[in-house]
C-alpha cells in the first residue's frame, strides 16, 4: 500500500509540476523506471521507454496485454524484474 501511495505522490508531483526531471525512477523504488514511451514493437513484445532520471533508452519485454495498455509518448511507471540478462516488465501505469 505504502509503496502504490509513494508512486502516486511521485507521479502526481511530475504532473503538477510539469517538468520530466521531478519524475526520478530512485524515488519510485525497486525495480521500477519511470519515464515516456519512445517506442513499441508488437512483434518483438517490446516497448522503450526514455528514463526519467537518467534519459538513457530502457527496453523492456512485455505481453500482449501490456503493450495493448500503453502508447507512444505515454509517461508510465514500469514495474519489472531481470531475468536472462532481459528487464521483463510486470506492470505498467500510466
């Protein structure tokens, strides 16, 4: 409960300030990138995101469910966890 409380507060505080800096993937906690959707591809179940505190490109693999639940340019909170060497993610908010 604690830890969905911290994600709203972080991604609220990005909202209302307008500006992708306050949006920082250490404060979001464990296994967790924030940032915005620069690119998906159905085939390969992928989609990229451009980190929020960092602004490096960050692939994640990802379900047909998941990518359906997201868009280009979107800012998500992206949940994963690293398996073979391939950042898998689990849940993705908008």
């Amino acid at each position: 409960m604690m830890t969905k409380l911290m994600m709203v507060v972080a991604l609220s505080a990005c909202m209302v300030l307008g500006s992708s800096a306050v949006w920082s993937c250490s404060m979001a906690g464990p296994n967790t990138h924030i940032g915005i959707v620069t690119a998906m591809d159905p085939a390969a179940k992928t989609f990229t995101i451009q980190d929020a505190e960092t602004r490096q490109a960050i692939t994640f693999a990802a379900t047909d469910a998941l990518l359906k639940s997201i868009q280009k340019a979107q800012k998500v909170i992206v949940k994963f966890e690293s398996k073979g060497g391939k950042l898998i993610a689990s849940t993705v908010q908008a």
